[in-house]
C-alpha cells in the first residue's frame, strides 16, 4: 500500500478542515446548541419523560446523529468533488495509487472529521442536559460506523455530481427528511401502529435507534439488528464505491 499518497491525501482533507474551521465545526455545534435550547430547554421542560429518560437527554443521541450524516455527507461529497471540478482528479487517478486508497483517503479524512464533530457535540450537549452513556465502547463503534458509512455515501454523491447544486440534493431533499422522521425527536413507539411499521422501512431509524440504545439503554429496534443494517448500508456503500472504479462512471469522459 502506498501509505505515503494516503497520508498525504489525508493531511491535504484534514488541513482544509484548519482553513473552513467555521463552516466545518463552529456552525454544525452552534446549530445543535440551538435544538439544545428549543427542543430540549423550551419544549423539553412542557414534556413528560420518553421511556423514562428527560427529553433533553433522550433527543441527544438524534442529534448528534443528524449532524454526523450531514456533515460526513458534506465532508466526503467536496472532499471528491472540487478535484473533479478543477480537473486535478485525472492527475490522481494516472498516479501510482489504487482507487483502494484514494476511497481510503477521502473518505478516512471525511469519517474523521465527522467523528471529531460528533464527540464535540457530545461534550457540548452534556452543558445543556444530565448526560450518561451506558455503553460507551459501543457508542464509539456506532459513531465511527456511521460516519464511516455515510462518508462513503457522500463520496459516491461527489462522484456522481456534475454541479455544486447537486451536491445538496440528497442531502436536503433525502437524508435530513429521512433523519427527522427517523425518530431522532421522539420514539417511534409512540406512533400508530401502522406508522411504526412505515417507519422501520426508514435507514435511519437503525442507526439513530442503536445509538440510543448505547446512551440510554433502550431503543426502538434491537441493537443486534441495528448493527446488522449498519454493516449493511456499509457494505453496500463500498459495494458502489468499488463499482464505479471498475466501470469509470462519472470519472472517464
């Protein structure tokens, strides 16, 4: 492996984190600090407990994982797509380095930065609500799962994408839908019967409910069966990664 080219791939998405500090972490943890104070202060403080846990506490786990998805989205899709922008991903691609470690790379840089942005969010949420987690060595495979995942997610968008505004359409109009009505700000248990059904049609149920399962103890799907879809979405996503190397969709002209 030419771990030298990965590293410096890695270095090149880490330091552009340095230069967009604002846009890459301050503006994602001061927009969770405001759910904090509306859905957590505001409405939390009108609102029985949810399964026995504090409102504040129990929409910590959605959120983090609401920022984790679209930032590892974000992160990943540029991260791939500026160099396809500029032309530089030919240069990349006829370098002595395998599509193995490009993936690697960009996508290791945009897990990174989304695993840093999630503990910063946790460290932020525990000066706004009792914070506990009651598995915390599965609460790190989850996150570093998720971010992993939908890094992959978002380095196949920026593959895919021929333009900036289509680097926001799955984002906007798929993930954060998907994220809200995946019962990041309430359990699903809580719904109809029927809807309870729709809902375990939605991914991010699993990823959300594992989550939770891992600060609270409970959740709305058995925490085996959200590992599974988690690895699932991961290898699918690798699965496509891998597809458009072999074919050169998106990439040859």
């Amino acid at each position: 492996m030419n771990m030298q080219a990965v590293r410096a791939i890695y270095r090149f998405e880490m330091a552009r984190t340095r230069r967009t500090l604002m846009q890459s972490i301050i503006s994602p943890v001061i927009s969770t600090s405001l759910y904090f104070v509306v859905f957590g202060a505001a409405i939390g403080s009108r609102m029985q407990q949810v399964d026995g846990v504090s409102y504040g506490a129990f929409i910590v786990p959605g959120l983090i994982m609401l920022s984790l998805l679209t930032q590892s989205i974000s992160n990943a899709s540029f991260g791939i797509y500026f160099p396809k922008f500029t032309g530089t991903i030919y240069e990349l691609l006829s370098a002595p380095i395998s599509s193995f470690e490009v993936v690697l790379s960009y996508v290791g840089a945009a897990a990174s930065k989304s695993i840093l942005l999630g503990l910063i969010i946790l460290a932020t949420a525990a000066l706004f609500v009792p914070l506990h987690v009651e598995h915390p060595l599965w609460m790190l495979l989850f996150l570093v799962l998720t971010s992993v995942t939908f890094s992959l997610v978002g380095f196949i968008i920026g593959l895919w994408a021929d333009s900036f505004e289509k680097l926001q359409v799955v984002p906007l109009l798929i993930v954060t839908p998907l994220t809200f009505l995946g019962g990041s700000f309430y359990s699903i248990k809580m719904l109809p019967p029927v809807w309870q059904t729709i809902s375990l049609f939605n991914p991010v149920v699993y990823l959300v409910s594992g989550f939770r399962w891992c600060f609270h103890g409970q959740a709305d799907v058995g925490v085996v069966v959200s590992l599974v879809m988690t690895l699932l979405f991961t290898f699918v996503s690798l699965g496509i990664v891998a597809w458009i190397f072999k074919t050169g969709y998106k990439l040859k002209r």
